[in-house]
C-alpha cells in the first residue's frame, strides 16, 4: 500500500482534508465558552468587550478568541494549563481524538488489523503564543515523552486555523527515523516558565536537513517514534492551536497501560468529605 511505503520511508505521512471543518467549529466554540467562562469567573479586566458566544462566526472571530486567551494568559499564565487540561477531555476534543479517520489511517501504519485496540496517550491541542521560546518544542523523539516498551504512532495536526510556517508549523529532520533513538540530553523544568525537554544534540541533527511541514485545517500528520521534530517559531500575532498525541498498540508484547491520576486542582476528596461531615455534624 503506497500510504505505507511512504510512512517508512518518510517517516510520517500527512493524511490530507480527513477532519471536517465542522469539528473544527465545534473546538473553537469549545475554547470561546471555555475562556468567556474564564474571564467571568476570575472577573478579569479587558480593555475590550467581547463578543456574545451566541454572536460568534467561526473561522471570522478567531482573532476574537486569541485575543481572550492573551487577556487570560497575561492575567494568570496558569489558567492557560488549566484551558489545556480542560479541553483535554472535552467531548468536542474527544470526537477529534477518535474521528474514524484517523483511527483508521493509524491503525494502517501501525499494521494492525480493523478490530485491534489502539490506546490513547496525551492527546491535547497546544495553544502556541506569537514569539515564544520558553515552552517551545526543540529538536526531540516522541520515544522519550512517553512510557517505556511501547509501540506507537504520533499524531500532529493544526486545529481551528492552517498551520504556515510563519505561526511556527511541524518540522522535521528527513529521515532521521531511520537512526533509531540518538544521543540526546535530558533538561528538567527550569525556573521562569521553561518547559522540560528532552533534546537531540544539535551535531546529530545537522546532519539531517530540515523541513518545515505547512498543513490545512482538516489535514492529520501521522509519524514514526524516532522522527526527530520541534515545533516552529511563531513569528505571527496569532495564536497557533495543534493536536498532538499518541495511539499505542495494545497488543504490543511490552505494553503496559499507564495508570491514570486526575489531581484536583483545589483540594482532595479526603478535604471535600471532611468538609461536608463537619457541617452536618453543625446541624
Ligand atoms: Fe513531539
């Protein structure tokens, strides 16, 4: 099957125009009320008025939403994760996640037959703000950002507008799957809002020649563990939103299904029971 040859050759293959731009209205609705409800909770102030979720057009207000999500940021750089988190497991993101197109490209690549598992692992959208470094993706393998023993593919597409080179698309080193894991270095979470990384030395990756993978709404790239790639700088005034994330074979002789932990963000059940008791015990 050509699609295949391609994948092991290249080490990633772009499905084109598999994902309905309707899905994509449904995310951006999600992240509108998401981050109006943000704004009205933590009664943030705006030097602007937005616009009534019931008023929206999709893809016109886009600029309407990275505006938001600017406001949020500068208010509390934290909510931003809390939004990422949330989306995470919205049902609007989970259609996408699970969207019949992708599960069976991916289990394509992955020579599996139409009734084998295929496991989600991370699968979220990153929210990548003009001009930034600090938690910018550099030049690293998926293999390391997962669990050990495994056997999986990468998925990576733009969400609610195009991925360009200027707002910092995918790139990748050609062929470098081809190597298997390489020498790189393991950097944990500095101070000052830097993302942890795990980097392939730049010597190993300037033998590879770069390239920069531009993609359209509605297109999936699928790649090999070992693809060296980083995400682009974004060097335009919008935000660039792309899902990333993992499906993993099942029937893998070393897969080992990682343990789920939901952590509240305010305080534990244990806190929450204590709390209902002690008013009951008030009554
Ligand atoms: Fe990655």
């Amino acid at each position: 099957m050509d699609k295949i040859k391609k994948f092991n050759e290249d080490g990633f293959y772009i499905a084109k125009s598999i994902i309905p731009i309707s899905l994509h209205q449904e995310l951006f609705l999600a992240f509108y009320d998401l981050v109006t409800s943000m704004v009205n909770r933590y009664k943030i102030k705006l030097d602007f008025k937005f616009k009534d979720i019931e008023d929206i057009n999709y893809p016109h207000d886009i600029n309407e939403l990275d505006r938001l999500l600017f406001a949020v940021s500068d208010f509390k750089r934290d909510l931003i994760g809390e939004l990422y988190d949330t989306i995470a497991y919205c049902s609007a993101f989970l259609k996408l996640v699970s969207y019949p197109e992708i599960e069976k490209t991916a289990r394509q690549l992955l020579s599996l037959k139409s009734y084998s598992t295929i496991y989600s692992t991370t699968h979220r959208i990153r929210m990548d703000e003009p001009n930034d470094v600090k938690r910018r993706a550099g030049w690293h393998q998926e293999i390391f950002h997962t669990y050990p023993d495994t056997r999986f593919i990468q998925t990576w597409a733009p969400v609610i507008r195009d991925s360009t080179v200027e707002n910092g698309t995918i790139e990748v080193c050609q062929k470098s799957h081809l190597n298997g894991v390489v020498d790189q270095i393991w950097e944990d979470e500095k101070g000052g809002g830097y993302a942890h990384r795990i980097l392939v030395k730049d010597e190993i990756v300037k033998n590879h020649k770069e390239i920069k993978l531009p993609m359209k709404l509605g297109d999936v790239m699928l790649f090999n563990p070992h693809l060296i790639h980083r995400s682009g700088y974004n060097s335009s005034k919008e935000i660039r939103y792309s899902q990333v994330g993992m499906w993993n074979d099942c029937s893998h002789q070393g897969f080992r299904t990682p343990k789920p932990e939901f952590i509240s963000r305010t305080f534990s059940p244990k806190k929450n029971y204590d709390k209902h008791m002690e008013i009951l015990k008030k009554q």
